[in-house]
C-alpha cells in the first residue's frame, strides 16, 4: 500500500494533510487496498502536491479509483490552502 521507502518530500506545514491522505488510503476496501501503492509524495513545478501512486485500475475498478482520486484531491484542496512554504 505505502511503500517503505516512499519519498516524501513536502513543506513541513503539509504534514497534516498527507497523514490524513495516507490513512485515508489504507483504510480504502481492501480489494482497492491491495492493487494501489504510493510510491512517492512530493511537490510539482507550479507548488501542487502529486501523489506518485502505482495501481492495476483494471483490478480496482472505477469506483475505487475514484476513491483514491477522491482522497488525493482532498489533500490538494487542503495543501492548496496552505500554499508552499520552503
């Protein structure tokens, strides 16, 4: 699910919410769990938070890859409202 040497490489202020993205994402239905792995966490170039995140979407479906893109987008929103603070 989370690999174990994921990157992640975040403003200390982001924490938070990628906590909350990473719990959210392990308690995801175990047949979503099982097919997705968060590979690496970080900032892009315009300051948006990307989750880097491996999946099998033909084996997860599209009503849990839109519960991964659901919790992904909450932690962008949160991030967002936070702005980069390097």
């Amino acid at each position: 699910m989370i690999m174990p040497t994921a990157r992640v490489a975040v403003p200390a202020a982001w924490m938070p919410a990628i906590h909350e993205a990473l719990q959210a994402l392990v308690d995801l239905p175990p047949d979503v769990r099982a097919f997705c792995i968060v590979m690496d966490i970080s900032v892009d170039a315009e300051g948006d938070l990307v989750f880097h995140i491996a999946a099998l979407p033909e084996q997860i479906g599209s009503d849990g890859m839109k519960m991964i893109s659901e919790i992904t987008d909450r932690a962008l929103a949160a991030t967002s409202q936070i702005g980069v603070q390097h």
